[in-house]
C-alpha cells in the first residue's frame, strides 16, 4: 500500500453544513477577511473576531462528521500509519469521525491561547473580549487557536517529511487558493508522488488525475477503490 498523503479543505466539511470560504455566497462573501481572520482585524476590533468565531464554533458542535470524513477514518483505521491527513480546515470533524492522523495546518477552532503570553486553553467555549487569561490574569488576549493571513501555518516541517515519503497525493474539497497548501501538489509532483483531486470542481493546479462530484459521494467511493487493490 503507498504512503498516502491527503490534504482536506473546507469542501470536505461542506455537506456536514459548514461553511466554505470561497463558493458563492461563502465566508468570504459574508465577511471582510481583513476584518475577522488576520491580527490587526483583532487588534482593531476583537468582538466581530470572536463573534465570527463563536458562531463558527457553535456550528461546528452543531454539525455532524459526514460520509467523506468517516470513509477517510476507516481508511486510517485500515492502513494506519500508512496514511496522513493535513487539514486547513478548523473543524473537528475528522477526528470526531474517528481519524488521529490529522494535522491542522490553520489551527483548530476548539481551542484557544492567550495573545499576551501564549498560554492555550483547550475545548473552549465563547470567547469574549472581557475573558482574562488563566495563566497572565490579563484581559483581552484570549484568541481562537486559528492561523490568520499574515500567520505562519502549523506543522510545515512534518508536512516538509510526509510530501517527500508520499506516494500518493490527494486534494479533498480544496480550491488550491492559499499558500502554502496551494503548493503541496505541484511538492509532492516533484518528489515523485502521483496526484489526485476529489473536488466539486476542477481547480486550475495540474493533477495527474481528478475525480469530480460532493466528497460525500467521491471520497467513499476512491476509499472503497483504494482498498480494494
Ligand atoms: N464536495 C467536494 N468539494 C466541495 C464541496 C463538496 N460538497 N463543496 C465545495 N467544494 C469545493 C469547492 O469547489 C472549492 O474548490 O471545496 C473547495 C472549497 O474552497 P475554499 O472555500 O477556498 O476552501 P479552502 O480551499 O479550504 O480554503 C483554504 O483559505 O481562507 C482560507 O484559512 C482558510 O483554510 C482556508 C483556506
């Protein structure tokens, strides 16, 4: 079995209710970016950046892992360490699928750490300007635990290591827009990897090989596929 190294977007989680960024009428058609997902935007005004939070985060515990992530656990639960999900979603849906081989390359939205010192909190709640830090005491630091545009993503030197050990590159419900993901493709191309997309549509990067349609329906079907050789 080859070493498969899969990279999810927010069209994984799309069909579990949450939202994406860039689709029609998506997060970003609702909101500044500027505004809600980089540091001054938090600077200039913390309550609309913990208000867009809550409510991600409301719905996240709302929502409900769908067939996409679940067929990507019983993946991992066949091959083990065979396989490795980056994600730069902020859900948790994969692991409450089932899966523990995810990294979070943007930061996961349950958690939480203090602008002033640095102290994280995990499985948070609401977050609100007047919450005071545990650790420091200080008021106003308290921040979701979510890479903003200006950030350097998590986990890029493991991710360095797994593009060059995979065999296998797959892109799940991400429209290959933002750096550094963006990039893993053409990476793992390089590095000799054969690439697949699973999208709703095709996006502009160069994959050996597409499968279109909702990840509900494509992903089971490439994991049964994949299991089956
Ligand atoms: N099934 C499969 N793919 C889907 C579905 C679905 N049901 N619904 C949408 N998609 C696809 C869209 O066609 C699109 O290509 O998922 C992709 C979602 O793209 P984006 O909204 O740009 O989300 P993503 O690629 O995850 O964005 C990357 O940008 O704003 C930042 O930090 C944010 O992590 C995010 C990053």
């Amino acid at each position: 079995m080859s070493e498969i190294l899969i990279l999810t977007g927010a069209g994984v989680s799309a069909e579990s209710g949450l939202g994406t960024f860039r689709d029609v009428g998506g997060l970003w058609d609702q909101y500044d970016l500027e505004e809600v997902a980089t540091p001054e935007g938090f600077a200039r005004n913390p309550a609309l950046v913990h208000e867009f939070y809550n409510l991600r985060r409301d719905l996240m515990q709302k929502a409900e892992p769908n067939a996409a992530h679940r067929a990507l656990a019983k993946l991992e639960r066949e091959i083990g360490d065979r396989m490795l999900i980056i994600t730069q979603n902020i859900d948790d849906l994969h692991e409450r699928a089932g899966s523990k081989r995810v990294l979070h390359m943007h930061g996961r939205l349950a958690n939480a750490f203090c602008a002033h010192c640095g102290s994280q909190r995990k499985e948070v709640g609401a977050l609100s300007v007047a919450d005071a830090c545990a650790s420091c005491r200080q008021p106003g630091g308290m921040r979701p635990d979510v890479v903003w545009f200006g950030e350097i993503p998590h986990h890029l030197e493991e991710i360095d290591q797994a593009l060059g050990r995979a065999e296998l590159f797959v892109s799940i419900g991400a429209s290959g827009q933002v750096y550094p993901a963006a990039g893993f493709v053409a990476a793992a191309q390089r590095l000799g990897a054969e690439t697949l997309e699973l999208n709703m549509e095709a996006t502009s990067t160069a994959f050996n090989a597409r499968k279109i349609g909702p990840a509900t329906e494509i992903v089971p079907t490439w994991v049964d596929e994949i299991l089956s050789r």
